[in-house]
C-alpha cells in the first residue's frame, strides 16, 4: 500500500469517527483496506436521476409501455437477473427529509451531513470527497449534469462546502482538484466578475467547449470542460420545442462524449451522469417537463449498459437521490379507467412552466396565449389575474404560481397529482449492475453506498 493511500485511509477514519463512527449517521459498511477477496471494479459509472419518486418512475413507465410497447430501460434492467435492486433511505443528518447536498454528501464522503452543506460533516470537519480517493489512485474523474455542473450532486463527489450555494468556490475546487471532465451548465460561476476560470481550464491542458456542436468536434482531448448555459441546461421538452436550443447537447449526448476521453486512463475513472432537473420539474409540478426529463434519463441506461459489456471490469449504479413533490399519476374516471388517456393528454404540451416564465422575464407582461398554446389549458382571467398578482409580489418562482394557479385543470386533465413543491421522504430506487453490484444490500441507508463503492474499486 503506498503512503498515499495510507495516508487518505487515515484521514478518511478520522473524518467518520468524529461524529461517532457507528452512529446512524456513517457507514457501518465503511472502507476495509485488507484484502476481502473480492473482484475490483476498474470503473464507475453513477447515474442519477435527482428528484426521481418512485411515483414518477411508474408515470414515466406507463407513458412508454402506451407509446413504445415496452418498459422504461430502468424497468428492463430490473428484469435482468444479474442486477441488484435495493431501497434507499435517504434521510440526511439533519431532517427525515434530505436535500441534494446532504443526499450526495452521504454518498460522496460516505456519512449523513445537515442539509446544504456538502461534504462537512455535523462538526464541521472537511471529509474526503470520493474522487479525490479516485485521483489518488490514478483514476481520471468526470463530471456531467444537465444543471450547473457546480451543483449540489456533482459537487457531492468532488468538492467541500459549507454551503451549497457556495458554487464559485466549488468551481474553484474542481480547477484546484483537476476534475478530469466536466459537462453541464453553469457558466455564470466559471466567468465572474475580474475572474475567466475557463481560460485558467484552458491553460491547465482542459479543452473548452460550449456547443453540441465543439462537444462533438473534439477528437483526442483527455480533459474537457463544457458548459452550455450560463445556469441551468433548458428542459429536455423545451430543447425539443424550441430552435434556439438546437446547440444544446441532451444528457446521452454529453455521457457518450464523456466515456471515450475517460476510458483512456488504464487506471479507470469515477463518472457520476446527472439528470439534474427531474427535480426541478418535481419542484414545479410540471407533469410535461417530469416526463419528458426521466424520459432523457432513461436513454442513459442503455449506454451504461454497452459500455459495461464491452468494459466488464466496470460498476454501474443507477439510482436517485430523494423523490420531490409526490409526483402520482391518479385514478381518474369510472373505475380508473380514464387513467391511461389522463396520460396520454401530457403529450399536447409544447413546452415547461418555466419556458411561460422565460418570456415572462423577456417581456415583463405574462402572455395568456403563449400559455395556452404550451399548455393546452384555456386560462381563466381569474387565474390569470392570480399568476400576475403573485408575479408581481415576487414572493414565489413562476412555476410553482403557474402549477398552483391551474392544479385542478391539470389534475383532470393528465391525472397527474402532486403532494408538495418540496422534497419527499420515501424510500427510493437503486440499482447495480456490474463487479460489485452483489454487495448492496436490499435496503440500505445512503451513506453505506460509499463503502461499497470504495470497496469495489480498492480507493
Ligand atoms: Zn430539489
């Protein structure tokens, strides 16, 4: 074991017992450095669906058994025998009720942090982010997301911050650390005010890109880094609906130009693939937008799935880090059996609340024929009046007005329900497919994720 590794296996000690190690708080299942005979995965591949219910899964599922004849290929890998399925607790050290920071932190550093910070633990003490555990065994690291990409989940494998919100620093720390890759949205934090970090990327070896388009073009780089908004990649539906977006790469899109730049370290990478807005839409209430985001989500699947066969020494997980909203299609008409066409109706939106909201902040004016040709609802004044009214204190995001404003005309519309714009409890979906996927249990706290993973790849 060289002095490097020695050295990371002490702190990382150190960092899990001064919460206590054995607390409901860490993993039981924490790193063991001696030889437990089993085989190494060479490779991670981490998929993320942020936000995704197991309510929204089911949705999804059924709009594409109507469409396609067939399942979602989340669905599908679960009917493959060589995968492990387990239930995630997903709690955080501050509340039953997880935020994206803590859920990843847990996973990241392998113990239960208080929501919005990422990777301190309770005490406040810096814990060891599992790609610096990668890079010091000679891996390379990527990161892609369609948020900023110095978001809380993929910040969770990477950097330290108090708080989440901190996304500056965050994108300092990935310069600072060398995230080998980095694909997403983003760009207001990589150019600020006195500060290009993109040309500090550029001198550091990195190739910048910031178009489908460059992101296809690059042929041998080893190091990329890509951003393609200056926030928030648009909605997947609205990438779809609207030309203008026509140069931003989809989720797949990005994974795929990801995994040939890092599968060239013999010493294999960490990739952690984030759908970043399932929650986003989750938070809106926005049944179109949902689908529509897990839909892209479910596209990755199948490229994970290629990549493993052809590189078998590889672990892929795909899972989410909390349900948001309550996201139910309902039983709706006599005996439910309006249910599947209630399902079939999403189909007639041309766009997300939050494209409503983007002429909205163009215009300053909230435009009732825009939002009747994206939504297939006819407005009323009276909510319309409540939309403006609400817009005008400037107490809430448009969405979330634009959802409660018509969350009945929605309801018998596409039967699809909500309990909250907030974060959900359940437990929810992983699965492992890959060396190692044998050692997650069938239900599992968050944080023990890390110690499996750690495991498996000897880091
Ligand atoms: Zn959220």
């Amino acid at each position: 074991m060289s002095e490097q590794f020695s050295s990371s296996r002490r702190h990382f000690i150190k960092g899990a017992g001064l919460i206590g190690g054995a607390s409901l708080l860490s993993s039981s299942r924490a790193f063991s450095n001696g030889n437990t005979g089993l085989k190494t995965a060479k490779n991670l591949i981490f998929l993320v669906a942020d936000g995704m219910g197991v309510g929204s899964l089911a949705l999804a599922n059924h709009w594409k058994l109507r469409h396609h004849a067939e399942p979602l290929e989340w669905v599908q890998l679960l009917e493959n025998n060589n995968v492990q399925r387990s239930l995630q607790d997903t709690a955080s050290a501050s509340s039953p009720v997880t935020d994206s920071a803590a859920a990843g932190s847990a996973w990241g550093s392998g113990e239960r942090v208080n929501n919005g910070s990422i990777n301190y633990s309770v005490k406040g003490d810096a814990l060891v982010p599992l790609m610096q555990y990668a890079k010091q065994a000679g891996k390379s690291t990527g990161l892609v997301s369609t948020c900023r990409i110095t978001h809380a989940t993929p910040a969770s494998f990477a950097a330290n911050v108090i708080d989440r919100d901190l996304e500056a620093t965050i994108a300092d720390q990935y310069l600072e650390r060398e995230v080998d890759l980095l694909l997403g949205g983003g760009l207001e934090y990589f150019i600020t005010k006195g500060r290009n970090l993109c040309s500090e990327f550029k001198r550091r070896g990195y190739s910048f890109v910031t178009d489908k388009a460059g992101l296809s073009n690059l042929s041998d780089s080893q190091r990329i880094l890509g951003l393609f908004a200056n926030s928030h990649l648009p909605y997947a539906i609205d990438r779809k609906n609207d030309p203008t977006f026509a140069q931003i790469p989809s989720l797949a899109n990005m994974f795929k130009a990801a995994l040939h730049p890092l599968s060239e370290n013999d010493n294999g990478f960490i990739l952690q693939v984030e759908a970043g807005r399932i929650d986003h839409a989750g938070h809106a209430n926005d049944p179109a937008a949902i689908l529509q985001e897990l839909l892209e989500f479910d596209n990755c699947i199948p490229i994970a799935l290629e990549f493993l066969k052809s590189n078998p020494d590889t672990l892929v997980v795909v899972t989410t880090d909390h349900g948001t909203g309550g996201c139910q299609l309902n039983g709706v008409g006599e005996s439910y059996n309006g249910s599947g066409s209630a399902l079939d109706r999403i189909n007639n939106f041309r766009g997300s609340f939050e494209s409503i909201e983007r002429i909205y902040q163009k215009t300053g004016k909230f435009s009732r024929a825009h939002f009747n040709s994206i939504c297939d609802l006819d407005i009323t004044n009276d909510q319309q009046s409540v939309i403006v009214e609400k817009m005008l204190a400037g107490s809430d995001y448009m969405t979330s007005v634009i959802a409660d404003a018509i969350a009945s005309e929605l309801y018998e519309e596409t039967g699809v329900g909500w309990t909250s714009h907030a974060h959900t409890s359940e437990h929810v979906e992983l699965a492992a497919v890959g060396v190692g996927a044998e050692h997650f249990p069938k239900l599992m706290k968050n944080y023990e994720l890390n110690g499996i993973v750690r495991n498996t790849l000897r880091i």
